[in-house]
C-alpha cells in the first residue's frame, strides 16, 4: 500500500465536460457531484433527455485491465438481468481516455435508499445477491487483487505507522491494539479455507438503490476475489438477535439460488477488523488530495484516535465471542 501523490486539480469541469462530448454526448444540465472520494463522479442529464454518470478514475489505483476487467463483469450480470449498473457502449468501448484520464459513463439509476431493517427488501436483495454469486462462481478474475488480510490489514496497518498520521498521544494505545485486532483476525481467516469467488466487494447498504422494480446495484469499484460472505456481512447490524434475524433473512433469499458455506460466518468479525484498519490506512493515504482534509478534518484530531482506539478495543473483544450460527442450518 503506497503512497500515491496524484492531485484531481487537473481535472476541471471544462476537461470533464470535453471528454464527455468526445463520445457525442452533450449534457444539457451541470454537472452534479455524486459522494465519491477514491474516484470523481458526476450525474447529469443529457440533451437526449437521460440521465447519466460519468466516472472517472484517479490515475494510478487500478490498471486499464482492472477496469475493464470490473466493466466486462458489470455487463455480464447485466445480461444475465441482475439489476446492476453497467457501463454505456460508444463504439464498441465501455473504457475511454480523454487528456491523461480513463473515464466511464453509466446510466443513472434512479431510486431511494435501501432500507436494512426492512425484511421484506432485504430478503430481495439476498435474492439478488444469491444470483450474483450463482453466476460469479462461474470463473474467476484474471486481473482484480484478492481478499486478504495482507491486503486488507498488515498492509494498511504498516502505512499508518510510517505515516504520521495517528496523533502522538494516543499512537502507542492504538498501534498496541490495532496490533492485536490484526493477530486474531489473521488467526481466524487462517483456520479457514474457503472457496474464492468474484464478488461486489463493497456491497454496503449505501450501494444498494431500491428502484420500483426492487434492488439496484452500483459501484463494482471493489470488486475482488474472496468468500461470499464478504457481499453480505455488511447487511447486518445491531446487537446479537437483530444481526441473526438478518442473516436468516438474507441467507433465506439467497440459498434460493445459491448454496451458502455456514462456516464463513466465523469471517464476519474478522472481515470487520479489517475494514476497520483499511479504512484508517485509505484515509491516511489520501490526505495530499485536497477534498479528505476538507471532508473528513477530524482525522487528524486526537479525540478521533481516542474513540478509534476504543473501537478497537470493541473489535477485539467481538473477535474473541463465538461467531453468529444459525439454527437449522
């Protein structure tokens, strides 16, 4: 996980606008911002009257055949009717270059948020998911990086170390916790061995729309090799008995398609620590980029590694209770 020190200040709406109209698409409404940190998204509405979002990466995270390897399997899911947001094709290219950037137009889907405590839509959307992953055991990625804890934890722990960013006061509590979140999600994942499948990667509820049709989905941005739990755990909140209710909700819609491993729920925790310390490391990465500081400028604060140090502390306490089971499975 290294440093990278591109800056977005090159890309200005005349460039994004020019690379658009290089397809032969013209919008007629300004560009709206979509919550996009790692990327730069914008929705807009053509003069064909559509709508639209154009994606474009930042340099340097993931190479062309990434990409395109994400955008082949978007319109494969499409084809197979998963709702999922699939890339528009101009002359035959889901992937376009304009002035040193790659850039992408989806269609817009419209839609309101998905409701996790509605058991109704999350039956749905484990459904859904189910079919995903029916088709996605089909083959695997050739070029998208695994699910792991080097990945995912030892790396990213290692750059928060050398990167300054966690305040002095509270670096040797953290490191010394964090540290051990780490050792014991490592030695879980290890008792493990688990069938790898090409998965969303990033399936929060946040990625999720609920359209008049049912579930759509967006942003296969993470999409990676990895157990299949990895696109359901982050579905499930609250105390013990509510998160059960869940998995036996989603778990119920899902196996109506595909089999499920209920041995991989023993990965929920430890998938959970990981994202804890990955995200920690992304922020911490992206910090020369002008829009972190300026959305997230707590992160440097004190008072937010004290309350990261406490929920470590939580996580490692949720690693060492037994994993969720579900009876009758």
């Amino acid at each position: 996980m290294t440093e990278v020190a591109f800056h977005f200040q090159a890309l200005t709406p005349e460039l994004i606008l020019d690379g658009i109209e290089s397809l032969g698409i013209y919008p007629e409404t300004g560009l709206l911002a979509l919550n996009s940190y790692e990327n730069r998204v914008y929705q807009f509405r053509c003069d064909d009257g559509l709508r639209y979002v154009a994606k474009f990466y930042r340099p340097e995270r993931w190479s062309e055949a990434q990409i395109q390897e994400e955008h082949d399997y978007a319109l494969a899911l499409a084809a197979e009717d998963i709702p999922i947001a699939a890339p528009c094709v101009y002359e035959g290219k889901t992937l376009h270059h304009y002035k040193g950037f790659m850039f992408t137009l989806f269609p817009s889907i419209g839609g309101r948020a998905f409701e996790v405590d509605n058991l109704d839509q999350l039956e749905a959307v484990g459904r859904f998911v189910g079919r995903i992953h029916q088709y996605a055991a089909k083959e695997k990625f050739a070029h998208r990086e695994g699910l792991n804890p080097q990945i995912l934890g030892v790396e990213p722990l290692a750059y928060l170390r050398q990167s300054g960013m966690v305040s002095a006061g509270m670096a040797e509590a953290f490191f010394t916790v964090a540290e051990q979140v780490l050792a014991k999600a490592q030695a879980i994942w290890q008792q493990h061995n688990f069938n790898s499948i090409r998965l969303h990667g990033d399936l929060h509820p946040g990625n999720i729309l609920w359209t008049p049709d049912g579930p759509g989905f967006v942003d296969l941005d993470d999409a990676r090799q990895g157990p299949a739990i990895q696109d359901l755990w982050m579905m499930v909140t609250g105390d013990r008995l509510q998160q059960l209710l869940q998995l036996d909700i989603l778990l119920e819609g899902y196996q109506e398609f595909c089999d499920f491993d209920m041995r991989q729920l023993a990965l929920i925790e430890p998938l959970r620590a990981l994202r804890m310390l990955h995200y920690n490391a992304w922020l911490a990465k992206r910090w020369s980029d002008g829009a972190f500081p300026m959305n997230f400028p707590w992160f440097g604060d004190i008072k937010y590694w004290e309350q990261q140090t406490l929920s470590f502390k939580e996580q490692l306490s949720a690693l060492d209770e037994p994993p969720l089971s579900l009876l009758g499975y």
